[in-house]
C-alpha cells in the first residue's frame, strides 16, 4: 500500500503546456512478484492501481486555456515489469569475531603419532550475524494500462444551448517506471519493504477535432502527459526450494584414513599395534 502524486500537463495547439489540475495525490494498492537468481538479481511483475487522468472540459477553443472546469477520472489498473537489482544485507551492526578452536582430528591412541609434535592451529570465523539489516533494490521497468478511455476530444451536453467540450488528459497506456527500494529484516526474516518509484508516460497523447470558437469552426489540437512519483511499503513473502544435502562423515574417520595413507609407513611399528 502507498501513495501516489501525479501532474498531467496539456498543451493546447502550439501554445506552452500547463497544468489544469495541478498535483493530485490518490491512495496506491498493489501486488508485486519478484524471482531472484543467486546473483541477488531478476525480473519483477506488479499489477497496482492509478488515478493520474483528469478530465478537461471547455465551451470555446480560443478560451480554454483560462475558462475551463475539471474532475477526477476513476481509478485504473496498471501493469508493471522490469528488472530488479539487490545488493547483501547491509547489517546495522556488527557482530565481533570468535576464535573456534578445531575438534581433535585423530583418536586418543593414534595422538602419539599424528597429533604430537604439532599444536592444532586455530581458526577465527565471524559468527552468523543475526541483527537487523537492510538490502537495497533499485529497479528499471515499463508499465501498461490495459483500459485507457479513449483519447479523443468529445462534445458533451452541458445544461445551457452552448455546446462544450471535455478531453481525457493523462490517459496513457505505457509509461516508463523506476525506482529503488528499501528492504528490512533481521537474521534470516525479511519484516517489510519501502520503495520510492518514479513513472513517466510515454508516446503522444495527442487528439485533434473541429470545435467552435465564436461561430466560427476552428481546429483544436490538444495533447497531454502525465509524470508522477509514489511511495509504497509492503510485507514480503518468500518461497525458497529447500536442498536436499548429504550428511558429510564424522571429522576424526576422514582424519583417519589420511593418517594411514601418510603416517603408516613411517610409523609402521605403532600402526601394527593399533591394529
């Protein structure tokens, strides 16, 4: 769940573009699928709403850039897909070194032998961190309206004898979206994500028609784009394929096999003995 503001400029024939409607903020749902490679990377699916049309109605081209009324257009679905970068986890803090001593790798009567002579070396390992973290997603994607209205200017019947006219501005059907996100957990559970996402509409939403200015018929050419920034948090949900591994063999058996095939011959008299 999120938020979204949106700003759907108009340009009216060669004149500059403006905004009729400004910045409209809308609440955002959404659903996000993610499939991640081993290298922490993959493409994405998202399906979320939008509310970024305004409806632009008029009574006389040669005015409309100053006399004119709007509304809000209804909330549409919205398709998304891309691909997704995550780095490691990033831990807040960090969790200090312990010195693992190794188990004894040769029985009690073969230490004489194997194991006299040299000190068993130590080993230093960091323990598994277990804190909180936070993993860092940037993204690159398109999305795609699959319901856009239509794009044409249209007369509409307004309650006096003149007749005015009403546009879909912001109704585009792709859109380039990016962003980069912000996910959260502590040892090995994900908690939550925020991610802060950018969209750009792309292609000319252009619609051109004969209205009446005065009473005199003019050609009225409009065209619109819409760019807009959202901030979403969600829960995420992990399916992971568990691997089936095999159990590796006691350390102090691979030890002693390797003290017979170097060891034996050089102390062959004990070896008989253990025998």
């Amino acid at each position: 769940m999120g938020v979204e503001s949106s700003r759907t400029s108009i340009q009216l024939n060669d004149l500059p573009s403006f905004s009729p409607a400004g910045v409209n903020y809308s609440p955002q749902v959404g659903v996000r699928l993610d499939y991640k490679f081993k290298q922490l990377h993959g493409p994405y699916l998202g399906l979320s709403t939008s509310r970024s049309i305004v409806e632009y109605n008029f009574s006389d081209a040669a005015t409309a850039t100053s006399s004119y009324t709007t509304s809000r257009g209804s909330t549409q679905l919205r398709l998304e897909g891309g691909y997704q970068v995550s780095t490691k986890p990033i831990y807040f803090k960090k969790s200090a070194a312990v010195n693992n001593s190794p188990t004894p790798s040769c029985r009690r009567s073969l230490e004489r032998t194997s194991c006299s002579g040299k000190a068993a070396k130590s080993s230093t390992a960091t323990a598994a961190n277990k804190g909180s973290w936070v993993s860092i997603q940037p993204s690159l994607g398109v999305a795609f309206v699959p319901f856009a209205p239509t794009r044409e200017i249209y007369a509409t019947a307004p309650g006096n004898s003149q007749t005015g006219y009403a546009y879909n501005a912001g109704n585009y059907t792709s859109a380039v979206i990016t962003g980069v996100g912000f996910e959260f957990g502590k040892g090995a559970k994900r908690t939550f994500v925020i991610s802060v996402n950018y969209l750009q509409s792309l292609g000319d939403q252009v619609s051109e028609s004969v209205t009446q200015s005065g009473n005199k018929p003019t050609t009225t050419k409009l065209e619109s784009g819409t760019s807009g920034w959202s901030v979403r948090m969600g829960i995420p949900i992990g399916f992971k394929k568990e691997k089936q591994t095999t159990p590796k063999p006691p350390v102090y058996e691979k030890n002693y096999k390797n003290y017979y095939q170097g060891r034996c011959g050089q102390y062959r008299s004990q070896c008989r003995k253990v025998i």
